[in-house]
C-alpha cells in the first residue's frame, strides 16, 4: 500500500510538471506497466484529480481544470518559491490579495520541513526592497503574521508585547478573531483577556506573538465584521492632520500615482484637488512630490512651512 500511494503522488508531481505525456514514457518514468499505470491514473481520478486521455499510438494523460482546485504537489524548489512570494505579497507587492496572501502562507508554514523554512528565512533577510513604499506590511515580519492567522484560524489563545502610540510596552494576552488590512496597515481584531474588552491591534507593533495551546469558544463581536470593528476605531481617533491641496493635473493622472493614498476629486480638466489624512507631513510631502505637479496646499498651514523648509534643504543640495 505504502509502495502504491508513493508511486501515486509521484504521478501526480510528474503530470503537474509537464502539459502532456505520452502514456509508454509516463510509464517508464514510474518503473511499471502500461496497465499499472491506468489503474494509478484511475485513482488520482477517484480523489478528485482531472486526469485526461488519449488513446492511440500517440494516446497519453494531462492534467486538466476541474470544477475546484485539489491538493497540489510541489518539490522543495517550489515551496520555497511559494513561500517567499507570499511573503512579499502579504506585504503589499501586488494590491488586493494581501490578506488572503497570508491565510495561504500560514497553511504553507505550517506543514514545511525546518530545512526550507530556514531557506525562506535567509532569502528574506538577505534581500533588500528598493525604493519606498506605503504597502500595507512594510515593516512587519512575515513570520508574526504567520503566527496570528494560525492562531486566529485554530481558535487558541495568543500572547505579545505590544508598544502602544506613546511608546509604552505591555504583555497582552488575547482570543484572537481576526487579521484585517485597511490598505496602509494591519490590524489583528482579538478579545484582551487583561482588560475584559475587544481591542484592535497593529501588528506592526505586536512582537513575540506566541500560542498558548489553550482554546477558546469565539464571543460575539460588537461589530458587523472585523473590517467594520477596525473602521470604527480609526475613526474615532483624532487625526492631527488633514491635509488639503489643488493640483495643477488631471485627476486620472494624480489618481494613478497616489490615488491609494488619498481621495482625488476633479475641479476641471487638468485641475483636481487631493484630500488625505496623516499623522505625519512627511508622507503628503513625499507623496504631492510625487505628482510632479505644480501644487497649492489649502491647508493645514503647517505643510506649507514643512515645505519651505524641505525645498530650502534641496536647495542646499
């Protein structure tokens, strides 16, 4: 049995690497008969695997699209590949998926080998991002988000130490819910067991998150959703800075620069005014920068001395 279901997930690795095979050298790659092989052919077909046929001379198998995605069988090349990409993505390299970058690669993790995680680990560290970005995991380990999808999923108590926005630090002991990206940052929805309340946490600031091995029954969220939860927060958060600008450019062309940052509202056909809130005017100021057009700031008038003094210092240069 154990001989018959090796030979069966070799099958499977070699009709995933290769669109066609012809059925005598798919054989003989597996070391068995022509008949062996249909019988093996019929058994990945029996767990859901669409195995096509041929027949005649030329006649052999693809592996075709089913109606729902099964199992898949990668080396150790590929799960590394895997891995890392889904890192990045998890991290804000290709827009929309990051949530659901990191459900797959807490799967992933789970059940690969130390030797490839510790491949995964050194092809992070040891690669450096270029240029800046605003993505919603700059800054955060991949391998603390990891950690909290596994434990949100298995529904088991977590613990951190967590720096709140002034800086102080405390250990929190937490039923987490859920993993929530606004598109800038991310947040882990959970019930703090210390304070008795639901809370939202940035995961940028959570460090040493670690499984209890206690399980939890889910309470009820006083929100529609998580999203909903994480929304209602920021937003009864004071704001130090709302910040105002008129554009000299169309709207479509500043919405494809830095349209995920902010809101672009067209006031003619090459004039728009951008509208975004930061706790900081560094992140305006880079971003009308990177309009490369001529701008007016409306308010707040403090990014207009933050500007004078930024375009003083480039001056210099």
């Amino acid at each position: 049995m154990a001989n018959t279901s090796n030979r069966t997930l070799r099958l499977l690795s070699l009709l995933q690497t290769r669109r066609y095979w012809l059925g005598g050298e798919l054989a003989e790659r597996l070391g068995v008969s022509v008949r062996t092989l249909r019988r093996d052919v019929d058994r990945l077909r029996e767990l859901g695997y669409p195995v096509e046929s041929q027949r005649g001379v030329d006649g052999g198998y693809q592996l075709a699209a089913g109606a729902a995605l099964p199992p898949l069988v990668i080396d150790d090349e590929e799960a590394v590949a895997l891995a890392v990409g889904l890192q990045a993505a998890a991290q804000g390299a290709v827009e929309g998926i990051a949530e659901s970058s990191v459900r797959v690669l807490a799967k992933v993790v789970q059940v690969m080998p130390a030797r490839l995680r510790h491949r995964v680990e050194a092809l992070r560290t040891m690669t450096v991002p270029s240029g800046w970005s605003a993505s919603p995991g700059a800054g955060i380990d991949p391998d603390v988000l990891t950690a909290v999808a596994l434990a949100c999923r298995d529904q088991e108590q977590i613990r951190f130490s967590y720096t709140a926005a002034d800086g102080r630090e405390s250990d929190r002991l937490t039923e987490p819910h859920r993993l929530v990206c606004t598109g800038f940052r991310w947040y882990l929805v959970a019930y703090d067991l210390t304070r008795h309340d639901w809370r939202s946490f940035r995961v940028d600031r959570m460090t040493g998150p670690e499984k209890t091995g206690t399980r939890f029954r889910p309470r009820d969220l006083p929100a529609a959703d998580a999203a909903a939860f994480v929304q209602e927060g920021l937003e009864n958060q004071p704001v130090p800075y709302a910040v105002e600008a008129l554009i000299e450019a169309p709207a479509d062309v500043v919405r494809e620069r830095i349209g995920r940052w902010c809101t672009v509202e067209a006031v003619g056909e090459r004039r728009c005014r951008m509208v975004m809130t930061s706790n900081t005017l560094d992140w305006p100021t880079m971003a009308l920068g990177v309009v490369g057009a001529d701008f007016q700031v409306v308010h707040p008038p403090e990014l207009v001395e933050q500007l004078k003094e930024w375009g003083s210092r480039f001056r210099r240069a």
